[in-house]
C-alpha cells in the first residue's frame, strides 16, 4: 500500500478514534472529522470491557493506561433481588489468559485516552465538523465538510454512529430498531464489597446490575420496559431510577444513597441493528454502530466496534488494491462474528421481556462468549 494514499474517517468514537490509530501507526494520511466540539469526551458514566476488547486495545497502544484506569475482574455474580448470591460464575476470558475477563472504567476515561492517542498520532483533526460526501468515482471520494473545507479522499470509513448520516447518505436504508427495553445509568462511589459485577433479575426492574470502575466508582444500572422518553422530564432522572433500585438489597442501598443528581443519570432504549449485505458503497465503508448495534446484555458493543477498526485495518494495511473484494473480505469476517453476537444480545433480553427471569436459561451466552475467544 502507498503510504501517500489518504482516508477521511468520519467520527470519533471507538472505532473512529481506533482506526484511526492504526491506520496512521501504517503511515496512512488520516484526516477524522468529529460532529461534537468536544469530541463527545465528558458524555457517559461506565463501560463495561470483555477480554476481546481488552485485545484490540492493546493492540492500539493505550492498555497500560486504560489498566491504570479502571477496574479488572475474572467472575459475575447472579443475585436475588435482596442481594443473596445465588450463584458465582468464572467469566470467559475472550481476550487471552493475560487479560482481565472483564474490565469496567469510567466512559469518559476511555475516551480521553483515545483522544490522546489519536492526537499522538499525528492524524489531522477537525471538530465540531461534519461531512457530505459529493461524488465517488472508481479511484476515491471527493468530500465537503461543514467548514466549508474541501478534500480529496481514496476512502471514506463512516464511524458515526447509530444514526450515521453516511450510511443513509451512501444508500443503505438500515435503521435501528428498539428491542422494548431501556436502561437507566449512572456513576457513583463504589462500595468496598464490590469486585465484580452482580446482577440480578426481576422485581421491579428485568436486571439490575452494577459493575466496578475504579478503586473509588462503579456505575450502576437498571433495565425496564422502554417508556416515552418526552414523557420523562430530564430533572426527575434521579428520582425515576431511585423508585427502581430502592427495592433492591444487598449494596444498593448504599448505592441508591448516591442517585442524587438527575444531570448524572443517563435514560437510554435499547437498539438493534444489523446492516444486511456488503457494508460498503464504492469507496465508503461503515465500522462500529453506523454498522451494527446490539442491547448491552452481552457488554459487547464497544468490543465488537473495536474488532471492526482493527480488521479492517489490518485489510488496508496488508494490501496494494482497495477494491470490492477486500471491502468485502471485510464484510464476510465481521459478519460471522457480528451476527451471532447481535442475535444473543437481542434473544438474551426477549427472554426477559417474556418473563423468564433465569439470565440464559439454554447457555446461549456462554456459547457466544466463547466463540469470542478466537481472533476476529
């Protein structure tokens, strides 16, 4: 591949910032445009990391900050909802023996240190920008963005978002749909028993869970039927989620104590989305969620938006020729991976929402998370 060859990718999120490191460690001219002028880096309260997206980190450079930052355990617990522990169970550890089966940090961490790491790279950054694509041809794509700045790009890689404006704009009429659920969020001191994720199902709440983030924080979480957003005022936030958890036991008392602030809590609907054929159009390619989107229950949205960045920079960096047949090797890898994890994230939570209350009654997740295993 000639290094003079240059790529817009659009958004900076998990697999934008990603691909974008990658792609510049190859020598690649990069240029990633951001919608939010502050690069989305204060939005969110916890994430929750399987080893598989502990891998890619990895390899982007950044895991020895993102270990100092965060919060590594190796089993989940299943709970009633008075707090007894019904059950522990030892997490797959989808990354490798020398990773952590699972890892929470603070949303806004992780994306700091991608940030970072996209600035050291040397890649050109515009924010608060957004892109039209004007016209492809067989050798690139010309592009205007919203500063009225115009480029010339060999490829386009859309990593903006569920809602991606680059995907509709290329044809692809994908859209996401609402699984039934939603899911209250937020950041709080972390109780001194918490080493590990909990969680429990059933009343009131379909799951309610929490996962540690820090030696200080966690985040905690619980599901519901989607509701109304308009019908929720943002300042009674707090209040909602609190007639959720104070009937749960065990920490969340202590944790509810901390549901004070309605601007830290975070009401969001469960989506799926899976974009069915190639995810290309010419010379424009979709990775992460403009892509793909499943509901949390398998914690592996992120995982699988950083596996995308990481194959199909690996196809970028590995060939002379970016034509159809790569994009569609591409294609043909993720799809494999992807599928079968957005079908288990989505069944998963039907069963909850038709009232088995059992986390996976068949052993669907185990079977999932260890396909996992294996390099994307």
């Amino acid at each position: 591949m000639s290094n003079a060859r240059t790529i817009l990718v659009i958004g900076g999120g998990a697999a934008g910032n990603a691909v974008t490191v990658l792609l510049r460690r190859a020598g690649t001219a990069v240029d990633l445009v951001e919608a939010k002028a502050d690069w989305n880096a204060t939005a969110g309260s916890g994430i929750t990391l399987q080893g598989n997206a502990l891998r890619v980190l990895r390899e982007l450079g950044v895991w020895e900050q993102v270990e100092a930052s965060g919060f590594g355990f190796s089993s989940v617990g299943i709970t009633a909802p008075d707090g007894t522990v019904l059950h522990v169970q030892d997490d797959l550890r989808t990354g490798g023996d020398d990773l952590p089966a699972t890892f929470g940090m603070q949303r806004p961490q992780l994306q700091q240190i991608l940030i970072e790491a996209v600035r050291a790279s040397g890649a050109t950054v515009r924010l608060g920008t957004t892109a039209e694509i004007l016209g492809q041809d067989a050798d690139g794509v010309s592009v205007r963005l919203s500063d009225g700045t115009v480029g010339r790009y060999d490829l386009v890689i859309a990593a903006d978002g569920l809602g991606s404006a680059t995907r509709a704009a290329i044809g692809i009429t994908a859209e996401p749909e609402p699984t039934g659920m939603a899911i209250w969020r937020v950041a709080a001191p972390r109780p001194a028993g918490v080493t590990r994720t909990d969680l429990a199902y059933g009343d009131p709440a379909y799951i309610s869970g929490y996962c540690p983030t820090s030696e200080n924080t966690l985040y905690a979480y619980v599901v519901e039927a989607n509701r109304d957003r308009a019908s929720i005022p943002p300042e009674s936030y707090a209040d909602e989620m609190r007639g959720l958890t104070r009937h749960y036991g065990g920490f969340w008392p202590e944790i509810t104590e901390h549901i004070t602030d309605p601007a830290k809590v975070n009401y969001t609907w469960f989506d799926r989305m899976l974009v069915e054929g190639s995810w290309h159009r010419g010379r424009v390619v979709l990775v992460g969620d403009a892509a793909h989107c499943c509901p949390p229950t398998l914690a592996q949205g992120a995982a699988l938006s950083l596996e995308d960045a990481w194959v199909l920079a690996q196809l970028l960096t590995a060939s002379g020729t970016w034509d159809d047949a790569l994009f569609q090797e591409y294609h043909e890898r993720r799809i494999a991976r992807v599928r079968p994890v957005v079908e288990a994230s989505v069944q998963i939570g039907q069963w909850q929402l038709d009232g088995v209350r059992d986390a996976d009654v068949p052993g669907l997740m185990a079977r999932t998370m260890t396909m996992l295993r294996e390099l994307p």
